[in-house]
C-alpha cells in the first residue's frame, strides 16, 4: 500500500487527546473523515500507530483531530512532529487538479519538445509554486507553476511543456 502525507501533527490540545494538525492537502474536505483509518509515521517513514479518525474541527492555520485510540493529551504527546499518512488510493485527486508528488521525475520540455531537464521537486512554501528541474549537465533551475510558464502536464507521456523565454534554464 502506498501512503501520502495529508498533515503533520503538532501538540496536543486539550484534555480528550485532541492534537493540533498542519494541513499538507489542498483538499481536506476529500481526506478528513470520520470513521477512516490513518498512520502516525515518523518523518523518516516508520509507522509508529494505525489510529481511526473519531473528530476534527477546524481552527486558524489548521485542524484539531481526534483519534479513538488516543484519550488523553499524555497519549498524544509522543506523536508529536509526526506525519498523518493515509492510503493514496482512498484519496482521489479532484479532476483538473495535480497531486505533485506524482509528477516527480517528469521530463520537462519546451514547446518545440526540446528537452530541458527533469522535475526533481515542487517547492510548495513559495507564494506561487515552482518547479525545480536539473538539467541533464545536472544545472538547477526554477519554472513557476503558473499558466504562463508550464503549458501542459501530460501523465501518460510523464512530460511538463514549459514555455521557455531567456535564461530561464
């Protein structure tokens, strides 16, 4: 089963077991729901515990989550700075939209399908989000993920046309 990263926990809140949760979703609505079954992995990947969704609200910057397993905030405390994984087939990707870990590794053309490099990430903490390609002479570079920039994602071929002006690669 593979897994995605839908938030990272934060403290506990409360007396019930409550922890505060940094969304990593664009979708929480789609992966938040009651009754669902998640994982507590440390960030080098270990599942520490599978727990069972009982509640979640939202709150400024995030949610509150609740999990049957856990009862008291004492509970709760070892998971701290720990990452909410669920199974990536129960989380469907709305139509239109791009899951960015799945085009990871794409080749990244121009227009004229000039190869330019491969995606090795997509930086998500900048106000608009970037490709980061390497070229093949391993040259970093940046493309916003805008329309202006990245014409078309195709994931059956796994390329990103980009519309290259000067000194972008």
């Amino acid at each position: 089963m593979e897994r995605i990263s839908i938030a990272s926990l934060g403290k506990p809140f409360g007396v019930k077991g409550e922890v505060n949760a940094y969304l990593m979703t664009d979708f929480p609505e789609l992966r938040f729901k009651k009754g669902e079954h998640y994982f507590l992995v440390t960030e080098q990947g270990r599942v520490l515990k599978e727990v069972t969704l009982a509640s979640f609200r939202n709150i400024a910057g995030g949610m509150l989550l609740r999990f049957e397993e856990i009862t008291t905030p004492e509970e709760m405390a070892p998971y701290r700075n720990c990452l909410l994984e669920m199974d990536k087939a129960k989380a469907p990707v709305p139509e239109g939209a791009i899951r960015y870990a799945d085009i990871i590794g794409f080749a990244m053309v121009n227009e004229d399908g000039k190869p330019l490099g491969t995606l090795i990430s997509v930086m998500t903490y900048t106000p608009t989000p970037n490709l980061k390609g390497k070229t093949e002479k391993g040259k970093t570079f940046y493309v916003p993920f805008n329309d202006f920039f990245v014409k078309q994602v195709n994931q059956d071929s796994k390329t990103i046309v980009i519309h290259e002006i000067g000194g972008l690669v």
